[in-house]
C-alpha cells in the first residue's frame, strides 16, 4: 500500500517525509495525496480568468517595518491589489503600535485582521477570495522601484510563477549565505521580462524554490489545495511545509522583471522555531521605540538599489511626529 501511495505521489511530482506515528503518517499521506488530487483538478479545469489578486501580509511585532513595506508597495505600484494584514501582536505596546498603524493607512485600501488561529483565519480568507491569482508579503520586505501589477496578468497563472523578488540581481542567498548560479534565461514574449526553468533541488537555491511566501504570485486554487493539505501555526511553518508540493509547483515556469523589484530585509527574527538567518541590526524592541519617537523608515536610499547592497543596509529614518 506504501509503495502504491508512494509512486502516486511521484507522478503527482510531491514529495513526502517520514514522520513517527503510523496513525499520523496515515492521515498525513492521505492529506498529501488528496493535496495533489486537487492541484492536479484544478489543471484540468476551464480557465476562469479575472483580474484580482488577493494579497495577504503575514506580521508579527513589526509595526515599523510593516509600516515601510506598506508605504513603499503603494508609493511604487501601479495597479496595486488591496492588502490584507494578517497580524500578531506580542504585547500591548505593539498592539497599541499597530492600532496606530490601522489610522495611518486608513487612506489606502488595507485590512487588517489581528491572528487568533492562524491556519483558520488564512484559509478563510483564501476561500473568501474569488480572485484568481495569490500572493503572500512578509513584513521585512521592502519595494525598491517601480512596478505594475498588471504585468502578472499577461501570464497564466496555471503555468506560471510571476517573482517580483527575482531577477537578474539575485545572486546572492542571505539564508544560505552563499552566491547563486543564474538559471539559463528563456525567452517571455516580451523583452520586459525574464523567464526560467526551476533549477533542480538538489542545487540548494533561491531558483530551486517556487514555493515562496515573499512575493510569488501563485493560482489562489492551487495555493488552496496546498493550505487544506499541510499543517502549520505560523508563516515559517507554512513555508517549510509547503514544500512537500514543490514539485508539482516547480513544473511550472518562472517569470519575473529584469532587475528584483522586492527584497526582504532580515535585520531581525519574530520566531524561534525555524532556525532562520538574521543580521541582528535591530531588536523588535528598538524598533518598536523609535516607532513610538515618531520615526518611520527611509525608503530613498533602497531606490533601485541591488538585493545584495539591500539586504545588509542599515536603516536610515525620518521624523513623521511634526506632521503627525
């Protein structure tokens, strides 16, 4: 029956780990299985295309920095989606933070919605959605020029992965601190964009890994599917165990603009249960104080800067509080 279970799963192209209790190793095939059933459905189904995409911000105990993403994604964009803000606050200090932020983006088209249970309260969301297409922020990423949304719908998101945080500027990995071969380029239609094959896993890169929750946009079904089939508690854990079905995901093309227009910027860690990199430049703490200063994120000096250059520059800041 294993092996059955087994050779299904590789013709769906997912892939599957050992886990201790037989009774949850059951239930956990049985997932992943009726996971690709699905995604392999929603191939075959009729194209429904509309223009919507559901855009959804995972934050926790960065108010600053969600701050900044916000306003950089709006500043540059065209065409922007509204954005839901899925958010946690540790303390009452953030929390008042983030009531102060609700004010300050009244004037865009933003909701946000404080996490209880988070795998709940994100599938609802998507199930809520009518949009065809997805895309999932997090709150340390920070837009570096100008971008149109628009520009995601020329591609079908059945077969394809539109990256705005790819280009030909990623060539460095901060989370595997190491420099990354570029994929041979393949030809879009249209000389304002780039395409690629997922490279192999095997090779350990940021182009080995559809499966993104930093600005890949993604078929809302497909994601879907992939909610309703894995376990997780937390943006980190979401992103670890979607990976069962990266396959199935890297059959798909990649499609991005030239030069990255999203980079992330790991000057702190909100978890401890991935064991994830981090500059260390700044505590939530210290950036919650300068928050409470009255001080917000420069985004003029990441202009059209490279990834690299981004990811380790230090904050430069400016005082809001006067014209507040």
């Amino acid at each position: 029956m294993e092996n059955m279970l087994n050779n299904l799963l590789r013709h769906l192209g997912i892939q599957v780990k050992r886990v201790k209790s037989l009774t949850i190793e059951k239930k956990y095939y049985e997932n992943v299985v009726n996971g690709g059933v699905q995604l392999y459905q929603n191939l075959l189904e009729a194209n429904q295309v509309n223009e919507d995409i559901l855009a959804i911000v995972f934050s926790k105990d960065r108010p600053l920095q969600l701050e900044v993403f916000l306003r950089s994604y709006f500043y540059y964009g065209k065409n922007c989606s509204p954005i839901t803000v899925l958010y946690k606050a540790g303390n009452e200090n953030f929390g008042r933070a983030y009531d102060k932020l609700k004010i300050e983006m009244a004037p865009y088209d933003v909701t946000f919605i404080e996490e209880h249970d988070f795998k709940s309260q994100l599938i609802t969301c998507c199930e809520k959605s009518f949009a065809e297409r997805l895309v999932f922020y997090t709150d340390d990423g920070i837009f570096l020029e100008e971008f149109d949304l628009n520009d995601c719908l020329a591609y079908n998101s059945k077969e394809f992965i539109f990256c705005l945080r790819f280009g030909r500027d990623l060539t460095y990995s901060f989370v595997l601190d190491k420099d990354l071969q570029l994929p041979e380029m393949e030809d879009t239609g249209n000389n304002l964009f780039i395409g690629w094959k997922w490279m192999s896993e095997e090779l350990k890169s940021d182009w080995s890994y559809p499966l993104s929750v930093d600005g890949s946009i993604f078929n809302r079904k497909d994601i879907l599917a992939v909610l309703n089939s894995i376990d997780f508690r937390n943006p980190s854990t979401l992103e670890a165990n979607m990976q069962v079905f990266s396959r199935f995901f890297a059959c798909k093309n990649g499609v991005s603009y030239p030069k990255s227009k999203l980079v992330n910027i790991p000057c702190n860690l909100v978890q401890t249960e991935i064991k994830n990199r981090s500059t260390a430049i700044y505590t939530t703490d210290e950036l919650l104080q300068i928050w409470e200063e009255g001080k917000r994120i420069d985004i003029a000096p990441f202009h059209r800067m490279s990834m690299k250059k981004a990811i380790f520059l230090k904050f430069e800041f400016i005082d809001v509080s006067a014209s507040a």
